[in-house]
C-alpha cells in the first residue's frame, strides 16, 4: 500500500506551490494563535470562529454576542475586547462560550487554505502536539504542515513544530520535501529546551514578545500537551474533534 504525502509549507506565501485539496491541512502559529485556540477549547470554549478581519470579527461580536478577541503585531487590536495569549481564557472565563478571533498570521492562513480548496483543517502547537500527530497517524491521508511564519517570513518556531510533527509520524508517511527535513533538522538540535534555542538564536518572535514582557506566553507555548485536544474547523468555527 503507498504511503500517504507529507509536506511542510514554511511561509503563507510558499502555500501557492502546494494542493491543499483531499488531505489534512495543519495550521500552525505557535506564538501565539494556534496555542491560544487550544488552550480555550481545552478549557471548554464552546467553539472559536477564526476570521481574517478586525471589522468581521468586530461585527460577528456583535451579533452573535460573544467574545472578540486578537492581535495585530503582537498587541490587542484596536476594537477588540480580549488579546491573543493562552492565559487570558482560563476555564472560569471561557467555558461554555464562542469566540470569535483573529490574528495577524494564524487566522489568515487558515482562510488562505479553504480559498485553496482545503477539505480538511486542523490547528496545531506544542500545546496539542500529541493530538495532532494522533490524527495524522490515524487518518492514512496526505498532510500539509502548514506554517503562519511572520507577515510571509518564515519563522523558527513554526518550523520547529513542523519538525517535532515530522519526527513523530514521518515512518508512516513518504516524505520527498526538503521543508520538512530542514524543519526536522532544526527540531533534533532544539528539541531538549525549545525556549533556549529560541532566546540563543534571537528568533524574532522571542525578540518581539520579550520586548512586550510576554516571557510566559512564550515558554507556555512551547510546552508540550498543555492543552491536548484537536481542534477541527467544520461550520465556519474550530471545535474539539
């Protein structure tokens, strides 16, 4: 039996090359959107509704009278009642609510894939390591790692995720792509203290969230199964699978 694809997309701007159609897309924005998503559907967010604009996030607040929440360049988007970091929805906040959310890099890469003809997306951080590479293991389908970089510029720890998928699930996979063999390559030298490597290599999300004082979120983000659920984006919103 063939084994099914598996390629790593490191930029937004790269997705073009790639067909995103019949298999599982992975949105990844580790720092901190794909995190964040996790995080409040682990700690019982009804669901997330991601869009790709301030005013829809703002307007489908308002109707649906539920929380609106994001970032543009790090900080909270003018308009928007909540920001884009882990802790900010613990569960005695979030549970039982809607969310809608948008993100300088994430959201919009997960709108790039379903204009791209994409049937299947998922979001994916260290958060939920293991329940991604889970299902990616269990469905025989052809993968996308595709990472939400930095307005198109590739970043690290995007990349590192992709590798710490791929050496999880790359024996049931053919793997014939040099994106993810880099990003495994990165993955194996940083892999014993994500947050050293990061802070050694002055990685320029590190930089620009140190500089907002957001230390925390940075290392919350790149735990390991904080927040092990998979989100799955089916109606217009990302809910538990």
């Amino acid at each position: 039996m063939n084994k099914p694809t598996l390629y790593t997309c490191l930029s937004p701007a790269l997705l073009h090359l790639y067909d995103v159609r019949d298999c599982v897309v992975v949105v990844i924005d580790i720092l901190r959107a794909t995190s964040t998503i996790s995080t409040a559907l682990y700690n019982g967010a009804k669901a997330i509704i991601p869009v790709d604009s301030v005013e829809k996030c703002i307007r489908l607040g308002r109707e649906m009278e539920c929380i609106t929440a994001g970032e543009r360049d790090g900080k909270v988007a003018e308009g928007l009642q909540y920001g884009n970091s882990s802790f900010e929805y613990p569960r005695e906040f979030i549970e039982g609510k809607t969310l809608v959310l948008t993100t300088t890099n994430g959201t919009k890469l997960l709108h790039m894939a379903l204009a791209k003809g994409a049937t299947e997306i998922i979001t994916g951080s260290f958060l939920n390591l293991s329940a991604v590479c889970d299902h990616l293991l269990s469905q025989n389908k052809n993968v996308v790692l595709a990472c939400a970089g930095w307005k198109d510029k590739v970043n690290l720890e995007d990349t590192l995720f992709a590798g710490a998928v791929a050496a999880r699930v790359k024996e049931q996979f053919t793997v014939n792509c040099d994106a993810t063999q880099v990003a495994e390559t990165l993955y194996g030298v940083a892999a014993d203290d994500l947050f050293g490597f990061m802070k050694a290599k002055d990685a320029s999300h590190y930089h620009r969230l140190i500089g907002f004082g957001l230390e925390r979120d940075i290392r919350h983000c790149l735990t390991p199964d904080l927040a092990n659920v998979l989100p799955y984006y089916v109606n217009e919103r990302l809910v538990i699978r």
